[in-house]
C-alpha cells in the first residue's frame, strides 16, 4: 500500500484504502475511488492501467444489489438503503 501512496497520494481526484490512525491494514485489496467531477470515466482509466501493465477491477457488486438479498436492502435506523455503495455503482 505504500507503494501505491507514494506514487499516487498527491492525486486529489483519487482516494485510496483510509487507515485510521493507530493501526495497521494487511490491505487484501487496494481500492481507488475516482472523483465525481473528474472528467475522465473508470473504463478509461482501467483501459490506461491494462496497456501499463496493472490489473485492476471494478469493486464488488454492493450485497444489497443482489436479488436475493431485496429484502434486506432498506437497512439503518432511517431505512435509507446503502448510500455509501450505492454510489460507487458505475452511473448507467
């Protein structure tokens, strides 16, 4: 993770894996959240970091996006769904 801090930290369209102060992550996965105002779309970058040679992905479909957890998905005291995932949903 440190790697991808140094080289990528000064980004203030990208926000990577928090940590809280204190502890320490093993970070299975490094996660990279883009801007909403940054012009340029996921797939693009993806695209740019495949012909750099870096694997990457789009996260994991939220739990409750999948159909058999419909139930479940007006969660919190207020019923407001998952805001947090939802938004980092690809815009259609």
């Amino acid at each position: 993770m440190a790697w991808y801090r140094e080289d990528l930290g000064d980004l203030a369209a990208l926000v990577l894996n928090p940590e809280r102060a204190g502890f320490s992550s093993v970070f299975w996965m490094v996660s990279a959240v883009l801007s909403a105002d940054l012009s340029v779309r996921r797939d693009d970058v993806a695209s740019a970091l495949k012909a750099a040679g870096v694997d990457s992905r789009p996260f994991f479909v939220p739990m409750t996006e999948l159909p058999h957890l419909r139930p479940y998905r007006a969660v919190g005291a207020s019923g407001d769904g998952c805001p947090v995932s939802a938004s980092l949903l690809p815009v259609a």
